[in-house]
C-alpha cells in the first residue's frame, strides 16, 4: 500500500465474495471488489477511483478460437461484438444480482438477458 502512501494499513487476503461481509461488520476498512458485483447495489459502499492505475481492468472481452471460427462462420465475430456491446456495468450487475443473489439458474438468467435483448 506503499504507493498510495497508506504506511498503517495492513494487507488482508479474503476469498473473493468474503470481502463485503467482513467490511459490513468492521474487520476491514476497505477492499479490492469488482464492479460488477451485486453487492454493490445492494450496499451504502463507495467504490473509490484507482487514480494510480494499481488495480487493473477485467473487461468483459468476446473471444473465440480459431478452429471454431472456421467452423461456425465468419458471422460469428459480429455476434459475439453485438453481444459484447451489450454486457454493460448495469447488465452484469443486474445478471450477476440474479444468479449469485436471487439463486436463480445462472443458463436462465443468461437466456432471459439474450431474448430481452433479441439475440435469440
């Protein structure tokens, strides 16, 4: 934490979801979340700006392997970018609240978010 110049702070590792349990009842100050997690909506958290760029991205990205993609066609790229475009901050929230929150089938909540969406 040297960097963001906090001498005091005492590094804690969590499994990932342990984190906002253990922020809601005092054991830790802060943690490193994601922000699609569900908890986010749920809690009165504020999720602070890496202005050093210490923490890096995880962003949704399309991929798909060469072997398939000659397989299944070169349509398939403009697919999976359409699909891409549409797996915004409050669409993974939303999804990531269904399964992991509400426990509802995780091939549901994917099935119900492309046929809202058209895709099928």
């Amino acid at each position: 934490m040297e960097s963001y110049d906090l001498p005091n702070m005492k590094l804690r590792t969590l499994s990932i979801g342990l984190n906002y349990g253990a922020i809601e009842r005092g054991e830790i100050q802060a943690a490193d979340v994601f922000t699609t997690d569900p908890q986010l909506l749920r809690s009165d958290l504020v999720v602070l700006e890496d202005n050093l760029k210490l923490f890096g991205f995880q962003n949704v990205s399309p991929a798909i392997r060469k072997d398939t993609l000659a397989r299944v066609g070169d349509d398939v790229p403009d697919a999976l970018n359409q699909l891409s475009a549409l797996l915004t901050l409050d669409a993974m929230q939303a999804m990531n609240e269904a399964a992991a929150i509400n426990r509802l089938d995780p091939a549901q909540v994917a099935k119900k978010f492309l046929s809202a969406n058209n895709l099928i």
